[in-house]
C-alpha cells in the first residue's frame, strides 16, 4: 500500500513539475518567473521529503530544510529588488 501511495505521489509531483518548469520558460514577466522558480523548488523539497521517506533516511529532511530556508531568502531578496524598480 505504502509503495503505491509513494509511485502516485511521485507521479503527479513529476507532473506537477512539468507544468510549473513549462511556466517557469514561458511566463511574460519577471514576475512570474520568479513566481514559478519558487513552485519548483517547493515541488523540489516535496522530492526530497519524498526521497527522505522511502530510503529512510534523516538527513535528507534536513537538506530540505536548508533548501526551504534558501529558497524563502531568494524570494524574499527579488521582492525587494522589484520594490526599489532598479
């Protein structure tokens, strides 16, 4: 049962990647681009809880963590960016 639940949930992660990596190329604005960079890395931490879960293995949650936290200062430092209009 386990196994299955984790091939489904792998499968529409994937998918869920696609499409946001497909916005991510085609999106018009900055804006957007960034918007969809940060889907993909929260789609990206997903994986690795993911990967973290089957091989049983603790570390990877803390590099999902760190990742999280990378990601959040990225979005964060854009914002600021957009907000000064340079």
């Amino acid at each position: 049962m386990v196994d299955g639940l984790v091939i489904v949930s792998a499968l529409f992660t994937g998918v869920a990647f696609l499409l946001t990596l497909w916005r991510f190329v085609k999106g018009p604005t900055a804006v957007d681009r960034v918007v969809a960079f940060d889907v993909l890395t929260i789609i990206s931490i997903t994986l690795i809880v993911l990967i973290a879960w089957v091989s049983d293995r603790g570390i990877y949650l803390d590099v999902a963590l760190v990742y999280a936290l990378l990601s959040f200062l990225g979005v964060i430092a854009f914002a600021r960016y957009q907000e000064r209009g340079f």
